[in-house]
C-alpha cells in the first residue's frame, strides 16, 4: 500500500521511538526570529551547550521590528534589545543571520521560501504558530514553543506524537473575486477551530493544482487556526519552477536528482487517508469573520449570527463575540464602518497579494476616516513592488507603504489598533486584542476585499466595489 507524503517524511525523519510512544524526529531547518529564540539560547548557554548544526539555523527579524523607521537604535528599548540579543546569538553560534541590512530581511515565513531555504520532502520548525506556511512546498512543518527551540538547537531534534492525514479536496473553479484566503477561511468555517485537532491537513484538488505557489501558503499558513499541526500541499512542476534558480536551492547538476527526489516525497495514489474532505470551489464564497477566532467566519453576503439561531453548544461564545466586537446581531455584516484597513503578514504580504491589489485600488483613494497601511513580508518584495511601481500605487491611493516586518498582525510593534477600533485586516488571527489594543477589533479577509473596505469606508464586497467583471478576468 502507497504512502501519504507525511508518512514518508516522517518515516525517513524518524531518529528512534520514545517510551512515552512520541518520536524523536530529525528537523532538518530551523528558523528563528527575535522574539521565541532569545530564552533558548540562554538555556544552552546555562547547560553548556554549542548548536549541533549551525548551518541548518537562520534567522531573521519580524516579530518586534518598527516597520515605520528601521534606523537603529529603535525608539522601543524592548525592540532594540532583543534584536541586538539576537544578533548576538547568531554571531556566538555561527547562524545565517538576514538582519535589516542584508537585503533579505522579513517575516519568517516569507523569506524561507523566498531563499529557496524551503524544500520538498524536509522537516521545518519555527518558533512560530504558522510555521505550516512552508508545507506549501510539501515539507511538514511545525511552530514549537522556546524549549523545543531549545532542544532542536542542541540535537537537531524535538519529540512529537505522530499524527493522522486528512485530506481536503477543492475541486472545479473559484467564482470570480474568491481568493486563497476565503478558502482557508471556509475550510475552517466548515470544519471549526478544533477540527484539525491531531492531523495534518493534505490539500488537494483541482483548486488547488491551478494554485501559485504563494497561494498554496496563504492556505498552509492558515491551517493551525483549523486546529491542524501542519498542513501541506504535494509538491509538483509549479513547486520546482519557484524554487529553481533561488540562493539557496539546488545548482545547476544537482537540479535534476533534488526535483527527482522531490517528487518521490508527493503522496501515492494508492495511499490512504484518516479522512477525506471535499469541498466544490464554486460553492466558496467571498468569505470575512464577524467574531473572535477564525472559525466565525461568513460570506460577504451574510448576515451576523444570533445567539438564539446558534447551536446550543456555540451560544456562550456566540454571544461573547458579539459583546465584544460590537455588532448588531442579525445585521449585515456588509457595511459596517471601518477604521483601520491593512494588508500585509505572513498570510498575504507577498508580491502576488500587492501587485493582485494594486490593480483595482489604482485610480481609486481610501476613504475620509480610514489609516490604510500595507507593509511588504519582505525587503525582496519591497524592492520588486517599487521597481514595478506597486508602492506608489499604494501611496496615491492613500495608503502608508511601510517597510518589512509582521506590523499590525500581531501588534508587537509600534503598529497597534487604539481602543475599539475595527480593522479590516489580511492576517491570520483575530482573537481579542490580538492587535495590539485590548479592545481593538479585527475583521479578516483577503487582500483585495481589505481594499474594498479602504476604499468604501466599510466592510465591502469587491465584486460590487470593483465590479464582477473586472474580477473575472484575473
């Protein structure tokens, strides 16, 4: 019997089984950022330990970092130490370090890739939630906490339990104005926050083979908010033509044998599934959440929930939701004014999700009221989005373009909601506060629909602001 892709990677990763039944598997890249590494080194160095294999680290600075100013010293004394902790880690430990003058610095989960660092067919780990970003190439990958940061630097290992595979088919066509983010967010809205809980999600599908390689991570990224450990795509021609000819990717005689290798990693026809999802592309909608996790999510279409049409079971959280973000149950979720619109995050702060944006906010300006800002995952992006002009459509239509970084996804840095301001956001989370205000609110979306919002003042349909048949023809 055939094998799923997870099986294989585990199978050929696994060091030795443990007695509490966990295996000990090998990681083969670890990527750390400012704000989960700093205690693990610290505990290294209280054990007296070196890092097992340096060359198989990098690092890069997101989390923390001001993306409105980047000249050091930065303002916040807490940004400015931890970046200089990790600066100090990296030099100690002999790291590949993209800091903010390399030209390569960025989110996490966007310069992985974007070196090539990514492969198929390899374990990854990250201190970091949506570490499952880089199972679009058909790796499994996993956000672990400071001590398994810890562990991973010293042996190059972590112990984890095996998990199940469930595979999630999309089959035909997304309608006109659906995006990779309204697919994960009906994914999640039709399986719950919980519903992953012990697998890894396989996507698949029609969908998802006409996919780009940024869309597949917008879809991996958002997997551990499914409740999933990781998630991935099978790597295909479409993985190997991003990956060829990036810094750190096979050369030249070696192209050949790493994409043969690479596609012997890719699920078996005959393997099987702890379960199978199936999901008609042109059932999903252009999708938006109305409450405090992702899972409260609904079309752009809907109406907000009542606590009284709710499953029992849901009602307590129902209503918190509603309390707290403030809206009227049973209203339109269309129309409700905004504050703060922003594209950006490890979700959807690639070229694709600027440039797909770009097209239909050109000639048009954010509405009177509104602080639109879109920060770029990384330098790269940056620099390819002004060299072809992305930027400054930005700019005219009165947005703030900012420099790299995680920005307002999670609000660690100067990019924070004040009060209850409500921000149509292209992030990946939002939970309470999650932007940096206690009682800030966060509606998620894709890109172009946060553009729709900017541009009406309120929560939009883009068929409508755009027009359908401009859509149609991305």
């Amino acid at each position: 019997m055939g094998k799923t892709l997870f099986e294989k990677v585990w199978d050929t990763h696994e060091v030795r089984r443990l007695s509490n039944g966990q295996t000990q598997l090998l990681v083969d890249t670890h990527l750390i950022h400012e704000v989960t590494s700093p205690q693990a080194f610290g505990m290294l160095r209280d054990l007296g330990l070196k890092l097992a294999y340096p060359h198989r680290t990098f690092a890069t600075v997101d989390h923390i970092v001001p993306t409105d100013q980047q000249t050091e010293p930065f303002a916040d004394p807490l940004a400015d130490a931890m970046i200089k902790e990790l600066q100090r880690n990296c030099a100690e430990f002999g790291i590949t370090y993209f800091d903010l003058a390399s030209g390569h610095q960025g989110i996490v989960h966007v310069v992985g890739p974007e070196q090539g660092i990514t492969q198929p067919g390899t374990t990854i780990a990250c201190g970091d939630s949506h570490t499952s970003t880089h199972g679009a190439f058909g790796a499994v990958a996993f956000g672990i906490g400071t001590t398994q940061i810890r562990d991973v630097l010293a042996t190059q290992t972590m112990a984890l339990s095996r998990l199940k595979v469930r595979r999630i088919n999309v089959e035909g066509k997304l309608p006109p104005g659906v995006y990779a983010k309204d697919v994960i967010l009906h994914i999640i809205r039709l399986l719950g926050v919980n519903g992953g809980t012990g697998y890894a999600y396989e996507y698949g599908g029609e969908v998802f083979d006409r996919f780009t390689m940024e869309e597949r991570m917008t879809v991996c990224n958002m997997s551990i908010e499914g409740g999933a450990r990781a998630g991935y795509v099978n790597p295909d021609e479409t993985t190997f033509e991003f990956l060829k000819g990036r810094p750190y990717s096979p050369k030249e005689h070696e192209w050949d044998e790493a994409v043969a290798r690479w596609r012997s990693y890719a699920s078996d026809p005959d393997c099987e599934y702890d379960d199978v999802v199936s999901i008609r592309g042109q059932d999903i909608p252009p999708t938006v959440t109305w409450g405090i996790n992702p899972g409260q999510a609904i079309s752009i279409d809907d109406r907000v929930p009542t606590v009284e049409g709710s499953p029992e079971e849901e009602k307590a959280l129902v209503d918190e939701a509603l309390s707290y973000m403030k809206l009227e149950p049973g209203s339109p979720i269309k129309g409700t004014p905004i504050d703060v619109a922003f594209v950006g995050s490890c979700t959807n702060g690639r070229l694709s999700d600027f440039v797909e944006t770009a097209r239909y906010i050109k000639g048009r300006h954010v509405a009177a009221g509104v602080k639109a800002i879109a920060v770029p995952g990384s330098q790269g992006v940056a620099v390819i989005c002004h060299e072809m002009g992305i930027d400054a459509v930005f700019r005219e239509a009165g947005f703030d373009w900012r420099e790299a970084g995680c920005s307002m996804c999670l609000a660690m840095n100067p990019d924070k909601l004040i009060g209850d301001q409500l921000c149509a956001s292209s992030s990946n989370r939002n939970f309470k506060g999650r932007q940096g205000s206690p009682t800030g609110r966060t509606i998620l979306m894709s890109p172009v629909m946060v553009a729709a919002a900017a541009i009406n003042g309120g929560i939009s349909d883009a068929r409508e602001v755009f027009g359908v048949h401009i859509l149609a023809e991305a």
